[in-house]
C-alpha cells in the first residue's frame, strides 16, 4: 500500500503536465472555430495546439489514417453541409459520447462527462455549476442509474452535466436536457452498446461497430452547448481511460495523479464516436483509430 501511495503522490507532481487540454487548460475555442470557418469545411476536426500553425488543424472522418494521441490536443466539431456552416436559431445542446478501446489492461469502470460553465436562456443570467476535476470522473453505475428509462436521479449529474434550454422561445418552455420528454428516452439518448445495469437491464443505444466490452478503456460523455443566433461550433475533449481503482475511488486528491499515470500507458487504438443534437437530430457517428 505503502509503495502505490508514494508512485501516486510522485505523479501528482507532474499530473499537470499530462492531462489532457480538456481537464487543465480550455482551447481558445472561439478561435479554432473561426480558423475552421475560414477553411470552407465543416465537420470534424482535431486540433493539435503545439504544432506548426500549418499543421494544427486536420479534418477526421471514417478515411482518415490513425491519429496521434497528444493529451493536449482537442477535437472541434462544425454542424454544416457542403462548407457552408449553419447559425442556430434556438439554443441547441449537442451530446458527444465515445467508447475507446487501448493496447493495455485499463478496463474502464467510469465515465468522463463534462459540460462548460455555461448559461442558458432559462437560467436568466445565471451560470450552471460544473463538477470539477476529478469528481466528472462518475462511476457507470451511477451514470447509467441516472439515464435509464426508469431514471434514478443523480443530483450531481441533475445539477453539474445536464442544463434547461428553450425549446423554441428563449427563457420559455423550458426543458432540461435529461427530461426523456423532450430528448426521448435516456438510454438511447446517452446510453452505451454492451453495458449492463445492476438489475439486467439492458443498453442498447451505442450500436456502432461492435467491440468486446473488457477490451473498453474509456467513456465519455460531454455536452455542448450553443447559444442562439450562433455559429454551430464546439470543441470537446479527447478520450481519456476510465479506470478507478478502490483506493482512489474514496482518496480524491490522488485521483488526478492516477489518471495521469493511466494516460502514459493506455496506448489506445480505436474510438467509436457520436455527436447527437438534442432533441432529436441526426447523429454523426464514425470510427477514429489512433497511431500505437
């Protein structure tokens, strides 16, 4: 116990060095998306901030070859057809779930979710409380409790992840975006192919190209949120492992040193990705591979 104790207080150190720009550090955002703009495409895009100018911005689909994993890296999405970009004109969320699979033994018993520190037409002004790291680290049972069509409330996930919009006129009619009345049913919505709540119930909602379930290392869930009269444009995090273990799991300020060390060995290979705009919208879904 001793020895595990002083490896994670080692890497606690340096754990700032390491997670990804998701966790530590917000990309300028705003300035991404312009340069997308500028670029005439819409879709999918990796963004690689230390990298020659040149070179930082590289559109993803289901042809592109692996990828190179940098944690501070980040991954933009711009809502369009043929280049043109497309302006909101409500208020809209977009969840983005990915399933990773990685060359090493992190079995994932978590999900990452994350949600800007935003305000919304129905909150009048007032910004929504985020969960800060490493509590958006949530275990799946408990995610998965909280989006079943039964839907055992987490008041963290109530609170910190999910927030009210306007369905047509702001600051009216509002709805939350776990209310399964306005999104449909939760399992479909922010559920997972091959997971398994505690009372048999099965997750249907993740059907994209099958993969073993021992072989996922990392879950995430986020939710983007754009303003009215916006540009549909946001970025969002990287896959990250999602394996706590028991010690951790009750001990939090070594819970970010943990991660960090997952992140150095986890090598991952394949993730299945989702972008769906609530309520409703088309999903984009493809396949990324990453370089070993």
């Amino acid at each position: 116990m001793g020895a595990n104790v002083n490896r994670c207080v080692a890497l606690a150190a340096v754990f700032a060095l390491t997670l990804p720009a998701s966790v530590v550090a917000q990309v300028a955002d705003d300035d991404v998306c312009r340069a997308i703009t500028d670029s005439g495409r819409a879709g999918l895009f990796i963004y690689y901030p230390t990298r020659d100018i040149e070179k930082r911005l590289i559109p993803v689909g289901e042809q592109t070859p692996p990828l190179v994993y940098e944690t501070n890296a980040r991954f933009f999405y711009l809502a369009g057809t043929g280049g043109r970009p497309r302006i909101v004109n409500n208020e809209t969320v977009w969840n983005i779930k990915s399933q990773t699979s990685a060359n090493s033994d992190i079995r994932a018993n978590a999900i990452y979710v994350n949600r800007g520190a935003v305000a919304t037409s129905c909150t009048k002004g007032a910004i929504l409380p985020v969960y800060l790291f490493p509590f958006n680290y949530i275990g799946l049972q408990t995610y998965l409790d909280h989006h079943s069509d039964e839907m055992r409330t987490d008041f963290g996930l109530r609170n910190k992840f999910h927030l009210p919009v306007s369905r047509a006129r702001p600051s009216e009619d509002c709805h939350s975006t776990d209310d399964p009345e306005f999104v449909g049913p939760l399992s479909v919505q922010y559920g997972f192919d091959h997971l398994v709540r505690s009372d048999g119930s099965f997750v249907r909602a993740f059907s994209l190209r099958r993969q073993e379930p021992d072989q996922t290392a990392g879950y995430s869930s986020e939710l983007a949120y754009v303003s009215a009269g916006s540009l549909a444009c946001f970025g969002f995090s990287l896959p990250v492992p999602t394996k706590s273990t028991v010690f951790t799991r009750f001990v939090f300020f070594l819970r970010a040193a943990e991660i960090a060390g997952q992140l150095v060995s986890w090598h991952p290979n394949q993730t299945l990705l989702s972008i769906n705009r609530l309520p409703g919208g088309r999903k984009k879904r493809l396949t990324i591979r990453w370089q070993n």
